[in-house]
C-alpha cells in the first residue's frame, strides 16, 4: 500500500530505515541508491559511489537532487520517483541522459521500485546501468527493439516469447506480465515461472507445438493462476502458439499471443445464467408466455402453455401450437402472428383455446418485436392471458416483487409500479408508457404530476385508497380519459391496482396492470346502438319478427309479436312462439327448423299462428340465417308476415274452379261423346257430296280442343283432391318406356308442328300409377310445345340413375326459365311473366300437380333452364327392374 510523504520521522524510524537501506547496499555491486519518501538518501552502493565519483562525500539524509550540485536534478527523473511512490507500480529500464564529471553526459538505464521496509514506511530502490555507445548497426537494431518494444506495450494482448525446447521466457510485454501478476520471469522456464500451470495441459501443449512445428490455438480455455499464497483466480484465455524458426528454419522457440476473455466469458455467463433465471421467472409467472425466432418459428412456450392445452413440446414446436386453437380462428390468428413478425409490429387478437379438458375458452395474445441493444430484430414475445370470466388479472402479480422486476420490461401488458404516498412512478414498462402517450421522463415523477390530466378523474382517488386500505381495486372496461399527442382523447382499459408490502407486510407501493380494451367497448357500444335501430325498425315493420341466438333460442320479438299473442317478451320468450303454431303445420315446422339449424339453410313456409283471441290466421314464415365474416351463425332473424286473406282467396278461387269444373264435366263429356259418334258415322259415310264438306277436320279441331278442356277440368278436379287429400294412386308394375312411346304418339296426333324425339338404350319397370304419371310425361311435353314458339325439336331421354332409379327428361330450346322462378313455377297459380303472356295461356296448376304426383310416387322433380337457350324438366323414380 502507497503511504502518503513523511515529512517527519522520529529518530529512531530514521535509524530503522537506515540500517534496512544499508543491509540493501552492502552486499549489491551494481550501482544503486536507497531513497526514503522525500527523496532523501538513505543508503547507496560502491559501484553507485564509483560510478558518479562521490568517494569520501557524506550523502545520507541529503537531497537526491542535491548530489554532485545537482547532477541528478532532472525533471523527467523526478516526475519518474514522484510517478512510483504515488501509484506503487515500478519503472523498469527507463533511459535518462546524466551529466558525468570530464566525460560529459552518458545515457543510463534505470529502474525504480517501491519497497515497505520493516517499520512500514516506504523506500525507494533505484538502480544505474550505464548504456554502451551503439554503432550505426546497434543503433538501427536498438531503433527496432524500441519500436517492438513499443507495439508490445502498446497491443491489448499479452504478448511472450519462449526459447529452446524448456520454453524460457525470453520476452514478455506488459499485459502478459499483468495477466501473472507482474512476476519475475525473464529467464525462467514456463515451469519455474508459473508452476501452477504444470497439471493443467500447457506444458504439455507446448512440447506438442515445439515437437511438430503446428501452431494451436486456445479458445475461451481456462485456466487457474496463483495471486496469493493460497488463493488463486480462474481466467479465461483466448491464445495462440505459434513456433517460431531461425535462419535455418529449425524450430528455436514460441511465440505465444494470448488474449484474456475473461470478462467476455463472465459477461456471456452472465447473460446465460440471466437467461435461464429469466426463463425460470417466466415460468414461474401465472401467464402464458411465448417467444420466436426471427423466421417466425415459436422457439419458447412457457410451462404454463404445456400444463393449459395439455400439449407436448414436440407437437408444440414451430407452428404447430397452432392445433390447440379452435379451427374457426385458427386461420385468423396465424395470419396476425404471421403479419406482425413479417411488419416488426404488435398486435392483440381474441381466440378459442382449448384446454387439456377439451374445452375452448377464450384467451387474448398480445404481443409485440423484441430488439437487441443495437436495434436487431429477434422475433416477437408474447403474452396469453384467459379472460373467459375476466378474473386472471390477479394471478398476473402473484409474483414477488424481485421476479416482477425482471419481466416487467419485457412484458407486452401495460405495467407500472407507484411508490410512497405521493406515488412516484417508480417503474413503466413501453407498453404503459405508450397507453399514456408519454415518454420515460415521466419515470421517477409522481404520478399527479406526470399526468396532470388525472385530476377530476377517479383514479388518483382510487389509488390512495388500495394504499390505505390494502384493498385490491379491479377495474372493468373503466373510461379514461389521457392527453396524448396534444389532444385529449378517451379510452377505455381492464386494469389492476394491487398494493405491494415489503418483508414486514407494510405497504410501500401499487402495482398497475391494464389491457386496452378501447376497441372492444367501442363494437359494444355500436352494438347497442345498432340493437336500438334494429328494435325500433322492427316495431316499425308490419309484419311480426322475432331474433334467435345461433342455437334457436329466442331473444327478441318486436311489438306486433307481443300484440299478436297478447304476452310480454318474458312469457313470450318462456313459451317460445313454435308454441302458437297450428298442430297441422308444427310437426313439419320443426323439422324444417332443425334442419335449418343443423345445415345453416334458410326457410319459408306457410303456417296458421294462433293469436291472443284463440283464432288460427295465416302467415308466411320466413327464418334467415345472420353470419359472420367466416361463415359461422351469428343469429337467426325471423318475420311472420299475415296472408290470411290471401289464403281465403285461393280458398274462393279454388271453391269456384272446383264448381265450375264439375258443373262443365258433364256438358263436355256428352260433346266429346257426340263428336266421336259423328267422326265415326263420317268414316262410314261414302257419300261423294259427304266427302266434299270439311266436317271431318272440323270435327277433329272440335275433339282436340274439347280433349284439352277435359284436362283442363281433370287438373282442376286434382288439385282439389290434393287440397283435401284425397289423390289416390293405383300402383300397378309397368313398363315406363311403353308409356313414354303411347304418350308421345297420343299428342302427336294433336300436334303435327313438332318433331318429339325419344333416346334410351334400356327398358325401365316401375311400380307407379301409371295414368298419373303419363299425366306428368303430358304435362311437361305440352309445357315444351307450349314455350318453345321458335323451336320445333324436343327431346325426350329414359336413362339409369345409379342401379335402381330411372330419369325421364323432356328437354326443348325454347324461351327458357330465369333462376329466380325454379322454385315458384312448382307453385298453385304461379306463371312466370313473359312480354306477350296471352300467347301462353293456362292457369298455372300443371307443374303444381306433376311436383305432388312425383313426391307422391317417393321421386324427384329437377330443372335446368337458362333464359333463350330452352329448359329441361326431369322427374326420377324408383325402378324394379332394368333391361338392355
């Protein structure tokens, strides 16, 4: 230890130090002088006294500077002692120019060191070499040795030259003399110099490198080296021992460059050891934790990821967390975690997570870019927060404090701690920072200060009762209100204020957690706002409309409901309004309405709805599905609109047709039965002037038209048997071809302008009633004369339908029919609108009754139409028997 100058010693120090520096002297030849603190001279040496002619003169207790009237007064050799005894760190062969009584002035090496005599002051020993005058050569190689010198003084690494196969130290730069401690090693084998190093390998590697002339390189290699007597320091070196050749190439010695690591190594042990803690904490915390590389692969899954969804780590690596998510938002949310590693930017979206038990619960990840010290992107980090009942914020601080310390930073959820009553902003990680549209002065100012737009809020309020009371406060989509980017605007946050106590159970601070929920009460308030609008447009609306959640329960019925049935929304929504339907139609409504819940279709369907005077009206129920973005039921909207008086009048109109029907049969049958009997006696007839009169096309003309007003009467007939059920079939095995063959030779008696074909390479047997089904084959033949003005070809097909059905197909090139009316033509009364609609004249019942024979007969009725380019109706039937 350096001691400060002594101005003053007691005599008896005096003479301690003097009979130290004289045991120094005595047995020393070489020049040298003993100095005490203030450069005085406590003993010097012969050859010293020789060497500067001073034989005889007394020169304890004088100046050093003050020899020979000053011959060692030279100001680079005192800064050189003041140098010494101030940092204890010794001089070694340091070059001072000295004036020499008749010789003038030579150069001497000189060393200086500082050594602690018995008495524990500070001496100065100070050795004199004189220097050689160097020739030309000596010169250059001492201008060399002095410009080595000075790179190995100056070069970070430590830097040695071993000689011969004992490896003696022959040169050593100052930094390798630090790394051992400034020993004395010039001279010394490795051995002598550093015995410690001789069981752990570099001896051995150094014969190795001496012997085969290969160079070895260290890394990071450690090594113990003594400091003390008992102690020793590990050290981490980075080295490289390289031989090195005379002028004959033979290998003389090794030069060896060796770079101390051992911070680096600690450091990076350091960061290793942190990060394990790190991830220790993180698992530790009562959260989901995830991180990525910079490939967007899921590289880290804390354990709380494993023990929630009951994954393993191998299902679990790369993306494939991603089959924990419900398959409804898993593609959306790979898409954000995707985006937001490909745009370095946060992001925060809701989804179903299923657990180990099966169940999917809702969960919100935030996440955001994680960034080395030098701005390097390194993928994202990211939190998983369960907030099905919104009740895990607590477990968010479960932590101590120490642990919250060190995840805090690197949380995505917005953290800040407040201390003392004035609630010093004590901790704010970015997040928090950010919600506050602040920056990271704030940090260290109370709170009151740094967001001064707090007062008149309840917030402060808050805060200093959880400090008084100890009381957790849990906020619920709470509205605030905070000055960011100069303008006041008003957001929306779950939050958390948790007091904190130290050891002692006092409190000394809160711990703020808050998730922005801005956008979330945002969509409810416009959905509320939207619910208002859709009530009052539906109370407006004249029909009565009912709103069913996805499953089809009730939740809504507007007011004509609630007037209709005479019942408040509660009873209604008890009863449920399927309770009001007639019995007749409710069995086959609910079946429709499971289907439509099951397939997600929509539904129309005429039904009696009981109202609040017990009498059954008629309506037309129309059930549509509302859907999200991705296709899933968000809810059902339903409209009952009346058509009571719509189904009275089909009921006259029917009444009336039915009477008309039955009165005109009669009348009609005895006309047909004349004009066959006068067709008949015609044929008889030979008469020549008979045969001149047109009666017999006249008479033809009168028979088609009577056939078709005696079809016309028949359908009217049917189609009221079907409304009171009482259509019967007579089924009876047959061959289907022969009747499509009869049928089409029957109409082309009456129809000479079209060219009917037929195409089948199979005969089909059916068990059907086979009047009703050549009323069907009639129907729709007649339909293809009928719309096909312009076109006189219709083809008719009889093909197998997989092994036990058979299609019957009439195809025509006529008008054609628009997609909208495939359903309605199968209608009563229905006729599709077309420019000259008295060209096409009927009362819409033939393809009513030909679609109930058909489902009557278990079959199917298709149709392909396009408008101009003609239709194709098909009826399909099971077959018993097919053959070629």
């Amino acid at each position: 230890m350096v001691k400060p100058h002594a101005n003053e010693l007691s005599e008896k120090e005096k003479n301690i130090l003097t009979k130290y520096a004289l045991q120094l002297t005595q047995t020393i030849r070489e020049p040298l002088l003993v100095l005490d603190e203030n450069f005085c001279v406590l003993s010097a040496t012969t050859g010293f006294k020789n060497r500067f002619k001073l034989i005889g003169q007394a020169m304890d207790g004088d100046s050093v500077f003050h020899l020979n009237k000053g011959q060692l007064d030279i100001p680079d050799f005192r800064n050189s002692l003041e140098e010494v005894l101030k940092t204890g760190e010794a001089i070694n062969e340091k070059t001072f120019s000295i004036g020499l009584k008749k010789k003038g002035r030579k150069r001497f090496s000189v060393n200086i060191s500082l050594l602690e005599s018995p008495n524990a002051q500070n001496i100065l020993l100070v050795s004199f070499r004189k220097l050689k005058e160097m020739s030309k050569t000596d010169k250059q190689e001492a201008v060399f040795n002095r410009i080595f010198k000075n790179i190995l003084s100056k070069t970070p690494a430590a830097i040695c030259v071993l000689r011969g196969p004992n490896h003696v130290f022959e040169v050593a730069n100052e930094n390798y003399m630090k790394l051992l401690g400034h020993r004395d090693i010039i001279g010394k084998t490795v051995q002598e110099a550093i015995p410690e190093v001789s069981n752990q390998g570099f001896i051995e590697l150094l014969d190795e490198v001496y012997k085969t002339g290969e160079p070895y390189i260290g890394k990071e290699t450690q090594v113990q080296l003594k400091v003390d007597e008992n102690k020793f320091k590990n050290s981490f070196l980075n080295f490289v021992y390289q031989p090195t050749r005379n002028h004959k190439g033979k290998i003389d010695g090794i030069f060896a460059h060796v770079i101390d690591v051992t911070e680096q190594v600690e450091a990076r042990k350091a960061v290793e050891d942190s990060e394990k803690r790190l991830r220790e904490v993180i698992d530790a915390v009562p959260a989901i934790v995830w991180i990525s590389d910079t490939k967007g692969q899921t590289v880290y899954l804390n354990k709380n990821w494993y023990s929630y969804t009951g994954q393993d780590k191998e299902t679990s690596e790369g993306l494939g967390w991603l089959e924990a998510i419900h398959p409804e938002d898993r593609e959306q949310t790979k898409l954000s975690f995707l985006e937001g590693h490909e745009q370095k930017k946060g992001y925060s979206i809701g989804f179903r997570l299923r657990n180990k038990k099966g169940e999917y619960r809702w969960v919100l990840d935030k996440a955001g870019p994680k960034f080395d010290s030098s701005g390097n992107y390194e993928g994202m980090i990211g939190t998983l927060i369960d907030v099905h009942e919104e009740k895990n914020k607590e477990d968010l601080v479960r932590e101590k404090d120490h642990r919250l310390q060190g995840i805090v930073k690197e949380a995505t959820v917005a953290t800040a701690i407040y201390t003392g009553k004035e609630m010093r902003i004590d901790l704010a990680n970015d997040a928090m920072i950010k919600l506050w549209g602040k920056d990271k002065s704030v940090i260290g100012t109370p709170l009151h200060k740094a967001l001064p737009e707090l007062d008149g809020q309840p917030f402060l309020g808050l805060l200093r009762n959880v400090l008084d009371t100890g009381e957790t406060y849990w906020g619920k989509e709470d509205k605030v209100d905070l000055m960011i980017d100069g303008k006041m605007q008003t957001g929306y946050y779950n939050f958390t204020y948790k007091p904190l106590r130290d050891k002692n159970g006092k409190i000394y601070g809160i711990l703020n957690m808050a998730i922005d929920v801005t956008e979330s009460v945002t969509s409810k308030i416009l959905l509320k706002e939207s619910e208002f609008q859709f009530r009052q447009m539906a109370d407006l609306m004249p029909g009565m409309v009912s709103k069913s959640n996805k499953e089809g329960v009730d939740i809504y019925f507007n007011k004509n409901w609630l007037d209709f049935t005479g019942n408040d929304t509660t009873k209604l929504k008890e009863k449920g309004w399927f309770q009001y339907i007639h019995p007749d139609e409710k069995e086959g409504f609910l079946r429709a309405w499971q289907d439509c819940l099951s397939t997600g279709c929509n539904m129309e369907m005429q039904l009696r709805l009981k109202n609040k005077e017990g009498k059954y009206i008629w309506h037309l129920s129309r059930c549509e599905a509302v859907k999200e973005d991705d296709g899933s039921i968000k809810m059902w909207i339903s409209v009952n609109t009346e058509i009571n008086k719509i189904k009275e009048e089909e009921k006259r109109k029917e009444e009336f047709l039915k009477m008309v029907s039955h009165e005109l049969k009669t009348p009609v049958t005895s006309i047909k039965g004349y004009v066959q009997l006068l067709l008949t006696l015609i044929k008889k007839q030979e008469a020549a002037e008979a045969s001149k009169l047109p009666l017999k096309p006249s008479l033809e003309r009168i028979n088609h038209q009577v056939t078709r007003l005696t079809r016309l009467i028949s359908e009217i007939l049917d189609l009221s048997r079907i409304r009171e059920n009482q259509l019967e079939l007579k089924k009876e095995e047959f061959n289907l071809n022969e009747l499509v063959k009869e049928t089409i030779q029957d109409i082309n008696y009456t129809n000479t302008q079209h060219e009917i074909s037929l195409d089948s390479d199979s005969q089909f047997r059916v068990m059907a009633d086979r009047d009703r089904i050549g009323q069907v084959i009639i129907n729709f033949v007649i339909n293809a004369i009928k719309y096909s003005p312009g076109s006189q070809n219709i083809i008719l097909k009889i093909t197998g339908e997989g092994k036990d059905k058979v299609r019957v197909s009439v195809k025509d090139f006529g008008i054609g029919i628009g997609e909208e009316n495939y359903k309605k033509i199968f209608r009563r009364f229905y006729r599709v609108e077309v420019k000259r609609e008295e060209t096409y004249s009927g009362f819409g019942i033939g393809l009513y009754l030909a679609n109930e024979i058909i489902e009557r007969h278990n079959g199917e009725i298709q149709l392909k139409s396009k408008l101009g380019e003609g239709s194709e109706f098909s009826f399909i039937l099971n077959t018993t028997c097919v053959t070629s």
